[in-house]
C-alpha cells in the first residue's frame, strides 16, 4: 500500500518577500475538504506566507476559478482542493481527467499551483489522504505550490542574455569602428 511506503519530502520553501497564495476548495465532501484546508493553511503559513479562500461548487469548477483568480488579482499561487469519489457512472473518470488536465494546462502557462484533488475509491481512502496527522495531502499541495512559487522568482530574476542589446557607452565612446564597412 502506497501509504506505507517512505518517500522523500523537499525541505520547506524559503521566502525573503511575502507570498500571497490562494486556496480554491470544492467542499462537495465538506469534512474531507476542511481537513484539506487545514493541512494547506498550516503550510502556507508555516512557510511565512498569507492565503485566502474561496469555495466553488465542485472538481470541475476549481481551475476556472484559479484562471479568474490569475486575470483578476494578485497571487503568487495556488492551491486546488476537493475530492472525487468513485461512483456508479463515468462521471468520476470526467471530472478527474478533465479537472487534472486542466489544472495542468494552467501550470505549463507559468501559474504557480498545486494540485490537491483527491481521486479515490471510497471515503475512508479519502479520508486518510485529507487527514493533516496523516497523509496530509492538503498540506502537500500548498507545498508543491510554494516550491513553484520560489523556483518562478528564482528565474524571473535570472538574466539569459538573449536579444538585442545596445552598445555599451565605452564601445561607442571609443569610436569604434569595427563591424561599419570601410570608405
């Protein structure tokens, strides 16, 4: 079982200015979404940072609440939350599939979010994975969050060096004329 095994955690995200995440929840499973929220609160401030929070009707709602949130304000991040338990239809298989795909489409644009939608069998799988004393998946996400959040200031502050670049004013100072076509 998944659950059991060892795997290896990142060390905490680090921050020398503010960040502001936001937490979307589809609460349809509201215990199991509380447990989310509390494990994606408790990393995002144990990281320094702020959140806020909103609530959507369900799986499927949660990254075009995420796109409305990164056209309209101001987030370093996000956090999506919810829980999708297996059903007697095809239902499942749609609003796993589509909101993981979307949220994933959300990501390659350069948005910073982590995923934290349960896709599960039953409710007890559900509730061991929410569970912030346990597998703490809430907790995981506003982590992966935050880990993207950093390594995105880490590179938006990196100079490649490409493009067109002036002369510097020694270069012209000098009276070059290297490169101009002789008379």
């Amino acid at each position: 079982m998944a659950g059991h095994e060892a795997h290896y955690v990142l060390p905490r995200a680090a921050f020398d200015k503010p960040v502001k995440i936001l937490i979307v929840v589809a609460p349809y499973y509201k215990d199991i979404a509380d447990n989310l929220v509390a494990g994606a609160k408790a990393e995002i401030e144990a990281a320094g940072g702020t959140w806020e929070l909103v609530e959507v009707p369900g799986a499927l709602e949660l990254p075009t609440a995420i796109g409305i949130a990164e056209r309209l304000s101001n987030f370093d991040g996000y956090v999506a939350l919810g829980c999708v338990i297996r059903g007697e239809t095809t239902h499942y298989d749609t609003v796993c599939n589509d909101s993981s795909r979307a949220i994933s489409l959300l990501g390659l644009q350069g948005l910073c979010i982590g995923n934290g939608i349960l896709t599960v069998e039953n409710r007890p799988q559900a509730e061991v994975r929410a569970d912030p004393a346990g597998q703490n998946k809430g907790g995981g996400a506003a982590a992966a969050a935050l880990h993207l959040v950093a390594l995105a200031r880490k590179w938006s502050t990196a100079s490649k060096g490409i493009g067109f670049k002036p002369a510097s004013d020694a270069y012209r100072l000098a009276g070059s004329t290297k490169g101009t076509p002789s008379t």
